[in-house]
C-alpha cells in the first residue's frame, strides 16, 4: 500500500509517517520504480505499536528503544515495565499537582462570588493569584 493508504487505515498523517521514517522508529520503506513508498502489514502493526505505546504516555526515544531491543531479539519486557512504573509515578504526581490546582480555583470561584469587583490592573482575581496565591 501506499504512504496516503497507510495512513488513511490508521488515522495518522502522511507526515507523521515520514517523520517516523526519519527518526528510525519506521524502517525505510521500499520504493516503485517512479519512486513511490510501498509498504506492508509489518509497517501496519509497527504503526499500531507506536500508536498504543503513545497513548500509554511513551515518548517516542522510549519507543525507539522497545523497537531497537526487539531488533536485537531482545525481550523489552523489562524495560517496558519500568517505563510503566515511572509513568505510574508521573501520573499520581500530577493528579496531586491537579488537586492542589482544583482547591485554588474552587477558592478563587467563592472569592469571586463573594466580591463584585475585584480591583486590579487587569483582573484582581488573576493578579492576586499571581502575586500571592490564594
């Protein structure tokens, strides 16, 4: 299939695809005699692995290494599990950083509710925010 096929079946972007040719996550694909990229189910499930691993919160270096260490035959089991581990720490830090950001806008919402005009520059809300939190 080509480049627009393959992207129109997985829902990604023809540029997207060449940029992962670029940074070696996609293997360079073969080409038709006028030049075209060919490509196979192989290139549809790396895709797919990508896509997943993505979504999971896997930058993309993090992806190229499972690729590489699956090249190598390798099993990147282990290092998937600490790239989940860490992920799992990440996530509970900025459930805790949004919590904290939750009570200081319900705050800030009472204050606004409580006063008609908060004088500032701009808006007193923000500002006060800014300069002492709330």
């Amino acid at each position: 299939m080509r480049i627009g096929e393959l992207a129109h079946r997985l829902g990604v972007n023809t540029k997207t695809i060449r940029y992962y040719e670029s940074i070696g996550l996609l293997p360079e694909p073969e080409r038709t005699a006028s030049g075209y990229r060919v490509y196979h189910e192989g290139d549809v499930e790396r895709l797919e692995f990508i896509k997943s691993a993505q979504r999971l919160g896997l930058a993309l270096d993090e992806v190229r290494e499972i690729l590489a260490l699956r090249e190598r035959g390798e099993a990147p089991c282990n290092y998937v599990r600490a790239l989940i581990s860490q992920e799992v720490v990440e996530i509970d830090q900025r459930l805790e950083e949004l919590r904290g950001l939750r009570q200081e806008l319900v705050a800030l919402e009472r204050r606004a509710q409580d006063s008609a005009g908060v004088n500032g520059v701009i808006c007193g809300l923000i500002e006060h925010v800014r300069q002492k939190g709330v």
